[in-house]
C-alpha cells in the first residue's frame, strides 16, 4: 500500500485525542451518519442497530458531514456512537480509519488507521491489524469522540469510525465526506477605468500540430504569460581573461556586471516578441532562472524543472568565453533562455530527419572531451528513445533553428547532404550540413507563439487575452502579468464568481464588483500557489485558468500570474 507521507507529516501534529465535556458536545448538534455497517470476523455482515453521527467544523461553524476545507484551515472532527444496546457493556476497542486520496487521483484511495496517540498508520482493511483509537472501552448508551483537531492534508477523505468487539466490527455506513485543498482568496484592488468583461470573437486557430515548430517540452512549460524572475551571480565571472564586449573599457566592475545583465535579459526577450512570456532581472532568492558565470561551457535546466533546483543553485550558466563577440552573446543567451523556457535541441527532434553516421560523431566529440553517452543523449539519440510524441509541441524538422548544433558533412548521410530541407548548408560551404543559426528561425518564432500563445480559445465559450502592454515591471501592488477574461454572455455590474477545482469541481463563491480587479492570493501568510482552477461567472461556461503566485518577501508583496491553460 502506498503511504502517503503529507497524510502522516500532518496528522502527527495532532497531539492524541481529548474528551470534550458531555454538556459541549450535547450543545453542538451532529449530523446524523444513520445506521451501522457491521460485519463479522470473516468480513461478513452481521446485525447491529448501533447508530452514529458526527461531523466536521472549521473555524468553529456548525458541524457538517460533508465539506470542503482550505488545506490551511484546522478542522475539528468529532464523533458520536449510540451504541446497540446489546452491546452495552461490553469490552471493546474504539476505532478509527480514514480513505484517503489525492485529488487529482480519486479512484485510487489508501487506507490509513489512528492510534491512540493520534498518530496514522497504512491499514490493510484486516480488522485483526486494526490499531485502536481507545483501547478497552466498556462501552456506553452513547460513545463521544474527538477524533481530530488540526490542519488535515490536501486530498480527499472519507472518516469512519466505530468500534471493534472480540467478534465485529462495528462502524457508521455513511462517511464523513472531507475534500481539503488550497483555496485561494479573492482581494478586490485596483479600480478601473473601463469594465473588462465584453463580448469577444476569437478568431485564432486552435494549437493544431502543423503550425508548430521547435521541441517544446510541455510537462515543463511555465505558465503562458508568466513574468520570469532571473536573478545574476557573478562571483566565478573571470572578466579579465574574458572581457564581456558590452563592458566598455574603464568600466566599474559593477557597471559592467549591471550591464551584462541588462544584455541577458534583452536578448532573452527575442523569445517574448514572439511568446507569451516575459523575462526581468530580480534578486537571486527570488527568481526562476538563475545565472552563474563559470567556465564550464553553457547550460540550463529544461523549462520548470529549475523550481526543483535548490535556491544557493544557479540554473543556468553562460560561459564569458561564450560571449564574447556580440553574435556569440545573443546567440548563447538565446538557446539557453529557450531551454530554460522548456526547448529541446531541434537536432532530436522526434521528427529529425537524418541518418547519424554515429562512430564519426561520437569520435569528433570525443576530441572535444565528451564522453560517447553524452554525445548519444544530446546529438544522436532521438527524444523518442525516453519520451513518448504526445510529450513535445512539435512537427517539422527546422534544420535553420536557434535550437540546432551545427552538423558536420561527415555526420550524416549522402542522401542528407543532397536533400536542402535537411542539409541546407552542404552547397555553400565545405564542412558543413547545417550550420549554426545566430538568429531565431522564421519557424523558430511561429514555434514559441505556438507554445507560450498570447492568445487562446478553448471553444467552450470562454477565453482569456493578455495584452503584454499591461505588463509594468517592479510595482508593488500588482507585479504579475495580468490578463482579461472575456466571456461570450452577458453579465451584470455585479459578478457572481465561482472557482472551481478542476478535477472535483468543489466550488467557492465571491461576489466582486465588475470594475474592480480581482487578485488570488490567501490572507497573511507567505506561499506559493501553482494551481489550475476553474471561474464561471454567472451561468457561462466553466475556464479552466492556471495561476502562479509567489510571496515577494522583499516587496511584502504577492506576485500572480494567472493564464489560460491550452489542454486542461
Ligand atoms: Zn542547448
């Protein structure tokens, strides 16, 4: 059985159980959870007229047998058994167990136990392996339980609870039913001029596999229309054996270090003429992409697999020695930010075209000091050799791509070096296929536009615009990337709202003002949110959105960005 460990990180905060006073609980009315489900040694149904209420409350509100809670929230659960009364009497063991589930995986939920110390343990569904929650109770006409008092973990829950005598298994037939997840809370800041909700036509094509170009790695694409903070460390920058070209002689070292971010960032930005996404200079502790200077060639992580890397890391390095003409700075800066945006090599496409001539590159390499596994996995092997096509945004082959390593005549076959579409370089010059592209591709920019789209329509009578102009770097009270959500119905001054979780469906309802801007973020305490959700306002149909939003804590400030999801 699968442990899941945030289940148990969280459920041993809980110290134990306590007993409430008989006159609070008799105060505070439970939900009736009706009739018993009891079943024998062997699993078989037996008698039993015991029944059971019970419930859950947060922030001491009425007790509710089904509910849907904020992760952060601390939820009371408490219990009451009205015991068969020829089991009054009667020595038992008070039980606990709970189903549990992650939201995104329902059909497949894991059974844990709570001892006596409140603590959670996997359970095999064997009541012979059933650890009591009270052990060796004589039991009562009614049995009161507190059987949970503190944050629960983000999924889906089902509690029950009952007793085990030396022969049954007694426990309430109806759950409580408890779905906990983040729940964002809506603040109402800005005041606009104009109201942003219209009619819209959106006349642009759904991402349809032929227009794209590049090989986009979509498990690791960021959110479309995100702001990307990058954050520069130059400590390992030798300078004085590779002066960057846009340091001017005389230049103070930080001047220089200012403006060499300043050029990261620019040619960065050739993907956001083109893509939904931005890029601007932060501190290191906050930022997405992370730049060291070291002499160790230049690299990056793919796309959101950064967020993995931990914040002392850098995850990307530009070499100087790469950068040291300005054709060779954009050029660098360009390939790296793409792979750090969630670009592959275009030369292992799933749709490449040649016929490697694998000892003479791997010998080649190998004089440039790699070793033959990595001249595999980064030239000749094809993606589809450790990802399956659906993985990628991606068609034809584009031998003039930013993202293409130069082909040596002698890498590829004769066929390729007479075909232009694969060997657009073999007639012009004497050692080259392809050679190495300075600039984005014509199909390079149709490529991005296709993977971070500026604009999108799921067809389902909602869409989202984000207009880059919007975007005003470094104010305090809204630093995200924000966008206009547009909906085909008509609608009122004032807006009923209603989030929904994708997958459940739970739904929160705000009221919010037409004119105002609405921002997601939740009270007070410092978090980050990556969560798709769904709004509807009124009666129109569901938008499946994805916000990110980060705590600033230089700004005391959240940063969100919210975008439509192609795909969801
Ligand atoms: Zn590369």
């Amino acid at each position: 059985m699968k442990i899941n460990s945030s289940l148990i990180r969280v459920a041993c905060l809980a110290i134990g159980y306590y007993t409430l006073p008989l006159n609070v609980l008799a105060q505070q009315a439970l939900p009736d959870l009706g009739a018993a489900q009891a079943t024998d040694v062997d699993n078989q149904p037996v008698a039993s007229a015991t029944t059971f209420a019970g419930g859950v409350s947060v922030n001491a509100l009425a007790f509710l047998k089904e509910d849907n809670i904020d992760v952060q929230k601390q939820a009371k659960i408490v219990a009451s058994i009205t015991v068969d009364p020829k089991d009054v009497g009667q020595i038992a063991d008070i039980v606990v167990y709970v189903s549990f589930a992650n939201l995104d995986n329902q059909g497949n939920p894991a059974l844990f136990m709570l001892d006596e110390n409140g603590e959670v343990f996997p359970w095999d569904f064997d009541p012979l392996n059933l650890v009591p929650f009270i052990p060796q109770v004589k039991l009562q006409g009614t049995q009161q339980l507190d059987i949970y008092n503190s944050q629960l973990p983000e999924g889906k829950l089902q509690v029950f609870f009952g007793y085990l005598l030396a022969d049954a298994l007694i426990v309430n037939q109806q759950p409580l039913d408890i779905a906990v997840e983040a729940i964002p809370s809506i603040i109402q800041d800005v005041e606009l001029e104009e109201p942003e909700l219209a009619m819209e036509i959106d006349i642009t094509p759904m991402l349809s596999e032929e227009a794209d170009r590049l090989v986009g790695q979509l498990g690791v694409r960021w959110p479309i229309g995100a702001v990307l903070k990058v954050g520069f460390d130059f400590t390992e920058a030798q300078f004085e054996e590779y002066p960057s070209p846009v340091c001017l002689g005389g230049m103070a070292k930080e001047d220089c270090e200012n403006a060499l971010a300043e050029q990261v960032i620019t040619y960065a930005s050739e993907w956001s003429q083109y893509g939904n996404l931005y890029f601007k200079k932060a501190a290191w502790d906050h930022s997405d992409i992370r730049i060291r200077f070291r002499e160790v060639g230049s690299y990056s992580y793919i796309g959101t697999n950064a967020k993995g890397v931990s914040r002392d890391q850098h995850t990307l390095n530009l070499a100087l020695s790469f950068l040291q003409t300005d054709r060779a700075f954009k050029r660098t800066v360009i390939h790296e930010f793409a792979h750090a945006i969630g670009l592959l090599h275009e030369h292992i496409s799933p749709n490449i075209a040649y016929t490697w001539n694998e000892e003479q590159i791997i010998a080649d390499m190998e004089q440039r000091g790699w070793s033959a596994d990595k001249t595999r996995s980064n030239i000749i092997d094809n993606l589809l050799t450790r990802h399956s096509k659906s993985a990628f945004l991606t068609t034809k082959f584009d031998p003039l791509s930013i993202m293409i390593y130069p082909i040596a005549k002698q890498w590829v076959s004769k066929a390729d070096l007479a075909d232009p579409e694969r060997c657009p370089a073999a007639e012009t010059t004497d050692y080259y296929c392809v050679e190495r592209g300075d600039e984005l591709s014509e199909r390079d920019k149709q490529g991005i536009a296709q993977f971070y789209p500026r604009r999108e329509k799921q067809g389902n009578g909602c869409s989202m615009t984000y207009d880059p102009t919007e975007y005003q770097a470094g104010t305090p009270n809204w630093d995200g990337h924000r966008g206009l959500i547009v909906f085909n119905n008509p609608t009122s001054n004032e807006l009923k709202i209603n989030l929904y979780h994708p997958e459940t469906l739970n739904r929160q309802s705000w009221s919010i003002a037409a004119k105002k801007r609405a921002r997601l973020f939740r009270k007070g305490i410092p978090f980050e949110v990556n969560m798709a959700w769904g709004i509807q306002v009124g009666e129109s149909p569901i938008c499946i959105l994805k916000t990110v939003s980060t705590w600033d804590e230089e700004n005391k400030t959240f940063q969100t960005s919210t975008s439509y999801m192609p795909g969801l």
